[in-house]
C-alpha cells in the first residue's frame, strides 16, 4: 500500500501519496471495507500534521516529513496541554528563546500520547509574553531524539497508559521548523485540533466493540426464543445507545463527504469528539454491566481473559471525555461558535 501511496491516497505523489482525486479516493476506500481489511496505516502524523503540513509547511518541511508518514516510517506525538495549561491550551509556558538560527526551549508538556514511541514531536512554545495570551505562541517541529528531551510514562486506573509527561530542558531546535509563522501558531494550533477532534470522533464508531457488547449481553443475560435480551432495562439502554451511534454515524458520514468536497474541518469537529467519545464510554459502561460479577476481576483465576479486559477498557475510557479537549470545553465551543449562543 505504501508503494502504491494507497496510505495516504489523495496526497500529491511527490510527498508519498498516490496523487488520487477525491472520487477515485472514495472508491479505493470502499473497496477496503468491502473486504474488511483494516486502514493500512494509522496515527497523528497521518490524521493531524499531515494534513497540517500540506496547507501550511514550507515545501522543505513537505518533503521532509510526508513521504515519511506515508511509508510509516515515523511516528510523530502532539506536544499541546501543559500542568498549567490543560483545557486553557493558550495559557501554556513553554518558553523558546530565539539565539541566531535556534530557538532555546524549556518547559513541561503532560498528557503526551505515545511520546515514548514517537520520533517527532509537533508543539506549542512562547516566544513572546506581550499582547494576548493567544498571542506570542509558535508552532515548531522537535525530533525526540535531540538533547534535552526526556519522557516518563504516566500510569492510569486501568493499569497501562499511551500518556507520558514530556521534559524539556535547553533543547535546541532550529527556526527553520517553525511551522507558519513565529508568533502566529495559534490558529495554525486550532487547525490541527480540528483534525484532531474529527479523528477522535471517527474512531470511537468501533463496530468491533458494538458487537462485542451485543455477543456478551446475549451470553451473560439470557435471551427469550424471540431473540430478546433477558433483562428489560439493560435491554432498552443497549437499544437506547444503538439508536444514537446510528444518528452520530450519519453525522460522520457527512461530514466525511464535506471534507472530500475541500470542507476543512471547523467548530463542528467538537460535536464529533463530544458525542463520539461519551458513546465509547456508555459502551464500555455497559459491556461491564452485562457481565454483571465476571466484571468485578483485575487478575487470578475466575475470570476469563475478555473479561480482565473489558474491565480495564472500561476504566480506560473514563479517560475518554478528557483526552483531546475535555467535554466541558467541547460544550462550550458548541454552544458560543456553532450555535452562536450568549455569553449569559
């Protein structure tokens, strides 16, 4: 798939792609799920500063980093949210001192997904403390590997975690990675989480884990010859959730077909990463519930490996309506850009 540039189908051939337009890239798309094959290629550099890159990198940073993420080659991190500086993003402290051709950066990013995986980093730094907070932010390019970068990773409720906490001490990276322009990172960095939230919000469709919780309900509850499930209540809220994933599917839909028409991604995206990631955690919730006792498991005998599981996939979408922007933020951004409310 990556020879072909089928990774990345409706990037130009010289950055990787496969130089597709938008229908023929509809097609090789529903080719893939007629035979049920998985995305060849996932993650934030293919979904986020991919896109990114192709509308606002200089052609040096194109052919330096597409053709990368389009073969797989690289895995990148977003280095955004901050101890201080979590769903208030524009408060961050980073801070990266121009010296000649290098900005000197020093600071902390947290809840960094995959860090200890990745190759790149994409993030936020102040250069400048004047003006608005929004302003004096800049976006910039780091490779992991260059000194002063340090990662440790955090453990979550469910055991494990892709979070870490990034470390910055004296890292030099070069002005040349400075992605638009220096001080101007900030509607650049509100691009991205378009991106980011439409991703997010694609991803919790799972169908896999829709029939995961219709298989187990049927196991643990019982059901009548009619094909009912035994328990009434249980019964409506799976039906209940059902109902909604289809309703937030057509939404996806759509919104697909607006970005193939040249939509970018806008405030609606928060509705996206609202709604898909709370369905994930009413899933969870109720896969949980079906199983009743055998959810009760962490470890040992007496459970069965699929249980130990959902268990723990349960806990870890608590994390869900946090990660990518809390639910909270996402509400707001609903109610003050997309549906223009009032302040009071």
């Amino acid at each position: 798939m990556a020879e072909r540039g089928f990774t990345a189908p409706t990037w130009p051939t010289a950055y990787g792609g496969a130089g597709l337009d938008k229908a023929d890239a509809k097609i090789l798309a529903d080719e893939m799920r007629a035979l049920k094959l998985w995305p060849p290629l996932i993650g934030f550099g293919l979904s986020m500063i991919g896109p990114l890159l192709l509308a606002e990198g200089t052609e040096e940073q194109k052919r330096e980093h597409l053709p990368k993420i389009a073969r797989g080659e690289i895995r990148w991190c977003q280095g955004y949210s901050e101890p201080g500086a979590g769903s208030d993003l524009a408060s961050l402290t980073t801070r990266a001192v121009r010296e000649g051709d290098h900005f000197v950066v020093n600071g902390q990013k947290v809840w960094t997904s995959f860090a200890d995986h990745a190759d790149w980093m994409f993030l936020l730094v102040r250069t400048s403390a004047t003006g608005k907070k929004q302003d004096g932010i800049t976006f910039v390019l780091m490779d992991m590997a260059w000194p002063g970068v340090s990662v440790r990773p955090i453990r979550l409720i469910s055991g494990s975690s892709p979070f870490c906490e990034t470390f910055l001490a004296d890292v030099h990276i070069p002005v040349a990675n400075v992605v638009g322009h220096i001080d101007q990172g900030w509607p650049i960095a509100r691009a991205l989480l378009g991106h980011e939230r439409t991703m997010l919000g694609d991803v919790f469709k799972n169908p896999a884990g829709r029939a995961d919780l219709l298989a187990a309900a049927r196991r643990y509850l019982g059901a009548g010859e009619d094909g009912r499930l035994g328990d009434p209540v249980l019964r409506d809220r799976i039906a209940e959730l059902e109902v909604d994933q289809e309703c937030f599917d057509l939404v996806l839909l759509h919104a697909r077909a607006a970005a193939k028409a040249g939509h970018k991604p806008g405030h609606e995206s928060s509705i996206f990463k609202l709604y898909g990631t709370e369905l994930n955690q009413r899933r969870k919730a109720l896969r949980v519930a079906a199983a009743g006792p055998q959810a009760t498991g962490w470890s040992g005998p007496g459970f069965e490996p699929a249980e130990l599981t959902a268990t723990r996939d349960w806990l870890r979408s608590r994390g869900n309506s946090i990660e990518g922007g809390t639910s909270e933020i996402q509400l707001n951004i609903i109610a003050k850009r997309v549906l223009g409310l009032p302040e009071r």
